[in-house]
C-alpha cells in the first residue's frame, strides 16, 4: 500500500472494449485489465467494491475531486512496474499514481491505481482496504505536495480505508510517530510504521473530529505546508509532546 506523489509514464489507452461504471459523486471509473483472466477476476471484485471505496472517501474528504477513476489490472511485475512508473518492492499490492501533478494548482493528469498481479490472491476485506485506501491518495494527490509527510499521508489513507481496532489491540505498537524512513525497511518494519500513523490518525479524528484529521491533513501536506510541528498546533491546538502523550493514553484504554 506504500504510495507517494510521483511522476510515472503516461497510462496506456483504454481498450475500446473496457468497462465502465458510475459510482458516489456521479463519478466514472474505468477498468482496464492487461493480465489476461487473472486481472479479469481481481477487476471484476474491483467492481464490486469501488462504490464503497468511493463513498468512503468521499464521506471524509469530501466530493471536490477527480470524477474520473481509472482502475489498471497487471498479469505481471514487469507490467506492474511499467504502469506504476517505479521499481516497487515486491510485496506491494497496488499503487496510486499520476503523470503529473502541480499542488500550487491542484491538477494532477493521469492518475492511475495499478494493481499488481498479487492482488488476486488477497483476502476480500484485503483488497477492499487497499483500494480505498489508494482510492484516498487518489482523491488527494491532486492538492498533496511531493515532500508531505509520510506518516500522515498514509495514516489518513489507512484511516479512510481500515476498520476500528478492538480496544486495547494495539497498546503495544508504540509511542512514536514514524519518520519517512520507516517505510522504507523490512517488512515487519513497514507493517509497525503503517500501523503507528494510522493510530494516530484515529486518535486524532476520535479526540478532534474527522474533520479536524482533514484539517491537518491539509495544513501540513498540501502545497506551501507548515512543518508537522507547526501545523499540530495550529489545528489542534497542541504541543506535539502533549499530543504524543495523550495518543499513548489513547491506546491503552
């Protein structure tokens, strides 16, 4: 689910044959499968839950974003790698991203889920996650800047997507927030960052509102953004510390 703004090669033309749906806000989401029946089949369950994915998103960041959704099926790493635009790591299951994205205008053209070829053999509740949660960046690529903070641009992401944790589930994944690095390690490594922004996103929409966690959102990963310090305070009217603290508090009630 890793995912950040970047430029990739344009996207191949709809075949003329590729089906179409429309989903949430009037929106129009194409899908195009290039692996053959294995694809088929994962776009087929894309279908099926691309309209909650929608409304998810649309529920916590709003209607004013893209109307067009394109949906990519791979058969294959190189093809994966090809539409993606980048040399993902190998247990990657989809990617959102575009041809060109201007923040200070906010446009973005060409955006794109690719879904790798792996996807087919994930769980229902797997996929459903993971395509909302790239159906947000999807939605907010537009006004995110390249150099926004990962732990909160994956935290929102997994927020609109995940369900809620039991309570006390995850008292032990720790009190800090990951830096960017973290979602560059192992696995276990990226699995535990994932995990802690997505927690604090929670903690935040539960302790401030959801739409308070936009806020922030906006405020320190849109264009011209405030450091995370700074836009903590802003919006929530907290030092980073006090809210450090009050998130551990959080976690283990």
């Amino acid at each position: 689910m890793t995912d950040t703004p970047r430029t990739a090669p344009t996207a191949p033309p709809a075949p003329a044959a590729a089906p179409t749906l429309t989903v949430g806000d009037g929106r129009t989401v194409t899908l195009i499968s290039l692996g053959g029946a294995a694809s088929d089949a994962t776009l087929s369950r894309v279908r099926d839950d691309i309209g909650p994915a929608v409304s998810a998103v649309e529920q916590f960041w709003g209607t004013d974003w893209t109307h067009d959704i394109v949906v990519i099926g791979t058969g294959s790493a190189r093809q994966f790698t090809e539409q993606a635009g980048t040399q993902p790591r190998s247990d990657t299951a989809a990617l959102a991203v575009a041809d060109q994205v201007d923040p200070q205008r906010r446009v973005a053209t060409g955006q794109r889920i690719v879904l790798a070829p792996g996807a087919a053999d994930m769980t229902p509740q797997a996929l459903r996650i993971v395509l909302t949660h790239e159906l947000f960046h999807y939605a907010a690529r537009a006004g995110t800047a390249a150099d926004a903070p990962r732990w909160l641009t994956e935290g929102v992401a997994d927020y609109v997507a995940r369900p809620a944790p039991a309570p006390g589930q995850y008292r032990d994944v720790g009190t800090t927030l990951p830096a960017d690095t973290d979602f560059t390690g192992t696995a276990q490594q990226l699995s535990a960052a994932y995990d802690r922004a997505w927690l604090f996103a929670r903690f935040v929409a539960d302790r401030y509102g959801p739409p308070a966690l936009r806020r922030l959102y906006e405020t320190a990963c849109g264009s011209g953004h405030a450091d995370a310090p700074t836009a903590l305070r802003q919006v929530l009217g907290a030092d980073p510390q006090q809210l450090l603290v009050g998130w551990r508090s959080w976690l283990t009630a």
